[in-house]
C-alpha cells in the first residue's frame, strides 16, 4: 500500500472543520469516523470547531517531543 500524500492531512487555510476531519480520518489515516469526534476535540485545542494549520502543527510537535500517547500528536498520528 502506497502512503498517502500529507497534502491530505494538512489542513487549508481556513482550517478544517468536523465532517472534513471525519471524511480525512478515514480516507487518509486509516481511522473510524467513531473515532472522529474525540480526536477532533483533542486537536481543536481553542474551540472553536475547526483545526487550524497551527494546532494541526503543534500536534505533529508533540508527536516528535512527547512520549504521552494522549498527547494530541499521539491522538491523531496513532491511528498510522
């Protein structure tokens, strides 16, 4: 199976909102949509209903430099 180009993962400019991010757990990372909506809060760290390239970015440090699978990196690159 080939990886999936980030492109798909990163969010646009205006961020991505809650069906985008279902329909991208599912199709890109390989994740349920049952999955979607506590992933989503983990990763929308200011509320308000969309994941901005910034938090989308912070969770991918924390990823790096965390070793807590809570973590919001671990909560979205762990369905890899």
């Amino acid at each position: 199976m080939r990886p999936k180009p980030i492109e798909g993962i990163v969010p646009t400019p205006h961020g991505t909102g809650k069906e985008e991010f279902a329909r991208l757990l599912r199709d890109v990372l390989g994740g349920t949509e049952l999955d979607a909506p506590d992933r989503f809060a983990a990763l929308d760290s200011d509320g308000d209903g969309r994941i901005s390239r910034e938090e989308f970015l912070r969770s991918a440090r924390h990823l790096v430099l965390s070793s807590e699978p809570s973590a919001p990196g671990g909560v979205i690159f762990g369905v890899i």
